[in-house]
C-alpha cells in the first residue's frame, strides 16, 4: 500500500474518545451486566464477554468504514476500500479484546475461537458497509479543546468509579480454585473477632484469610505462634469476593506467611466485633487480574482514569501544535 492508503487507515483508527468507549464496552460492561443480572454464586464464562466484543465490532467498523470513504471514494466504487479498512481496524480491536480475555482476565468457560473470529468478520462487514453508505454523516469533527478537557475528564472519573469494580468481578471470574480448608479462625460467637483464635497449619508458606458473610473486608489481623513473632497480614487492595455456596459466602481479605507447620494464634481487629474470618489455602487466580488485586489503590486509580487523561493529552497537544500567530491569507 502506498502512502496515502495508509494515511487513510490512520484516520479510520477511533481516537482517544472511540478507544475509552471501547475498553468500557468490551471490559467493564458485561462484567457488570452480569454481576447484575445473575446469582451471586453463577460465574461468567468468557464466551458472554467476548460476544460483547463481536456485537460492538458492528459500530465500530461502521464508524472506521465512514471515515475511510469520507477520505477517499464517495461513490459505489469506494465501497470495497472502505470495508477493507474496516475490517482492519476491526481486526486489531477485536484482536486486543481476545488478548485480554486469554491473558489478563482469563475467565472460565469453553469458547469456540473460529466461531469468535467468524461472528466478527460478519459483525464488522455488516457494519462498515452501513458506515460507508451512511458517509460523513458518521464522521464528526474533533473535540474542540474545551470539550476535550470536559469529555477527558468526565472519562476519567468514569474510570476510576469502574476500574475497582473491573478487577474484583474479573478476579473472580477468573479463580480456578479456593479452599477455606478449616484450618482455623475468629468469632463469630461467642468470642469476638478480637479475641485470638487457633490456626492449626500443615506446612510452611502463604495462607489467605478470608471474611465470612458480610464482615468487613479491611480487617487488622497479626498472625503469631510456633516461634514466629507477631506478624500482621497483608490486606489485598481490591478484595475478589462470592466464593463458598448455599452456606456461607468469603471473600479473600488478607495473606500472611509462616516459616513452617505448627500452631499459630490468630488476631482480627474489626469495625464488626462480631465479624468472622477463616484461614484457608491462597485462591489461585489465572491471568495479569491476579496480579491487579495487589497494586496499591492509586496505581488502580491511575489505570482506570488512564482513557480520559489519554483524551485530556490529545486536546493539549493539539492545541500545541496550533499556530499562535494570526494567519495570513495565502496570496493567489
């Protein structure tokens, strides 16, 4: 392809604004609808999430399909570029999306990938031949830079509220085994959280400490015994909870490590006195998502506000790269 056809796909390429409306469908979305629109116990399989890419393909294809004809061909004759350039763009995006699902949120389910790609290519050609037929009538000119600080922002905030969210349904979702093995615990009754209670522990390593029902999830505990000193567990940042069945609910709140089997004492200062916490084995959680729940909050934040503050640098560098001077008219 020459120059000027790939100038032409640049510009059918969404900006900043199409690209956080992109991550929102295709992540935070069926996340949440599920969450929604499910039992707490029912865990979502990547196949419902990943449907939700292939239909948002349709829009996003319709809007590449629109600027590549507003670019070139108006005519019948521009049709096949148009589509073209479409399902490239397409193909990137619903690429990306299958990325995420295979190796930051690799939830459970069996998916049929050639039925995936197949639903796309059918999605994306429908949808840029209404984008090329619907033209410039698709195709707005950009944020003005008041606009863009607005808009950035609005996106910003919108990331930061569905980021924390984000990670917890997508650990869950994503947990191939946790084990609340008995091996000990606090309260409820008729002791309280902050009355020691036993941990009986068959080997050395990590151990997870899990709130029962709806104990707070931000519990101080200390771990000690066995000739380890009072040690104080990690709280994990976003805790992935709706594990366990019909009799109890957990949530994974906490980690602390020991240097080998024995007895240890088990401490957990709550808002809740009443509040219960079980030892278990460490959830397993496939992907970068099991990673996530342990970045401290502000990284978190900084992630999820990263589209509107991406939104926010495209104004100021536009605005940048705008003459300062006045313009003089071009002599003929």
């Amino acid at each position: 392809m020459d120059a000027a056809t790939w100038r032409v796909v640049g510009r059918a390429f969404p900006g900043p604004v199409g690209s956080a409306v992109w991550i929102m469908v295709t992540v935070p979305a069926p996340l949440v609808f599920h969450e929604w629109s499910h039992r707490w116990e029912e865990d979502q399989e990547v196949s419902t999430a990943l449907w939700w890419t292939v239909a948002a393909l349709s829009v996003l294809s319709a809007v590449a399909a629109s600027k590549a004809r507003y670019a070139r061909q108006r005519g019948a004759a521009g049709l096949v570029p148009a589509v073209a350039v479409a399902m490239l763009v397409s193909a990137v995006f619903l690429g990306a999306s299958i990325a995420v699902y295979r190796w930051v949120i690799p939830m459970s389910g069996a998916v049929g990938w050639w039925s995936v790609l197949f639903g796309g290519a059918v999605s994306a050609t429908c949808g840029a031949a209404v984008g090329h037929l619907l033209g410039p009538r698709l195709v707005r000119r950009r944020l003005s830079d008041p606009h863009g600080y607005l808009v950035g922002g609005i996106v910003a905030v919108l990331g930061i509220l569905l980021v924390q969210p984000t990670v917890r349904l997508g650990a869950e979702a994503s947990t191939v085994r946790y084990d609340v093995n008995g091996y000990g615990g606090v309260g409820p009754y008729p002791a309280s959280a902050g009355t020691p209670g036993e941990l009986t522990l068959p080997a050395a390593g990590r151990y997870g400490i899990y709130a029962v029902g709806f104990a707070p999830r931000d519990p101080a505990c200390q771990v000690t015994g066995a000739g380890l000193p009072a040690r104080s567990a990690e709280l994990v940042t976003i805790p992935p909870g709706d594990y366990g069945g019909d009799a109890a609910s957990y949530a994974w709140v906490a980690v602390f490590d020991v240097p080998g089997p024995g007895t240890y004492s088990l401490t957990c200062r709550s808002s809740d006195e009443q509040a219960s916490y079980q030892v278990g084995d460490v959830p397993q959680i496939r992907g970068a998502v099991g990673a996530l729940i342990h970045w401290p909050l502000v990284a978190i934040w900084l992630l999820g506000a990263a589209p509107g503050l991406l939104i926010v640098a495209d104004a100021v560098t536009r605005r940048a790269r705008r003459p300062s001077g006045p313009v003089l008219a071009r002599p003929r």
